[in-house]
C-alpha cells in the first residue's frame, strides 16, 4: 500500500482531479487548500496559493495514481512552484465501516452510501 501526497498549485487542482477521477478503482482523494510559502528566484519566499491531495492506494495503483498527477499539475513546460509528489509506504490501514485490512482498506468497497447520502 501506498500513501501519496501532492503539492499542486491550487489552479490546476480540478484539472488533477479530473484526470484522477478517470482512474479505475481510484478509492478517494483527500484535499487540503493551504496557505503555501515558497523560495523564488532571488531567495525570497512567496505565498502561492496551493493545494494537498492525499491518496492511500494499493500497490497496483500507484504508478498510475503519479503519472496522471505529473502529467495534469504541470503547467506548460514546467516551472518552478508547480508542485511535489511524494510516496509513502503504508505500514497498516483499517476501514473504519467493515472493518477490513491492509490492501482491502484502501480499495473501493462494495458497500456505498451512508449517513450523508
């Protein structure tokens, strides 16, 4: 299993989701819309508005998962500030509804709505 964080400019998010969304059997996607500071050019720092997407995925998804949020957070060429991605192995995952373990935990499960649907 697998955790990945994405860092990407905050106007490009519905694009990166967009392209996550065409994934099969894409779980979810947490996202969190910060208050980022980074380095430019000349040293200083900058706020640029950003945004974290965080993806727990099986094994199976991950290459697929980092493709498409490299190819969608790009901006033209690329360019400084267009984000980061990082992959973390996942260590252990419980599904707070069933119960279910490990790889069972982060895929889509067969049971679906709840309280708020």
């Amino acid at each position: 299993m697998k955790e990945i964080k994405a860092y990407v400019r905050e106007v490009m998010l519905e694009q990166v989701i967009s392209a996550l969304a065409d994934i099969d059997d894409i779980p979810g996607i947490a996202v969190v819309h910060l208050r980022e500071y980074g380095h430019v050019q000349d040293g200083s720092l900058r706020r640029v508005k950003m945004a974290k997407l965080e993806i727990d995925v099986p094994e199976s998804l991950a290459t697929t998962v980092v493709d498409a949020i490299l190819a969608s957070a790009r901006t033209g060429d690329g360019h400084p500030g267009d984000g980061k991605v990082f992959i973390s192995d996942l260590r252990e995952a419980i599904r707070i509804s069933d119960g279910q373990r490990n790889e069972g935990a982060v895929q889509i499960s067969s049971k679906s709505g709840g309280p708020d649907e």
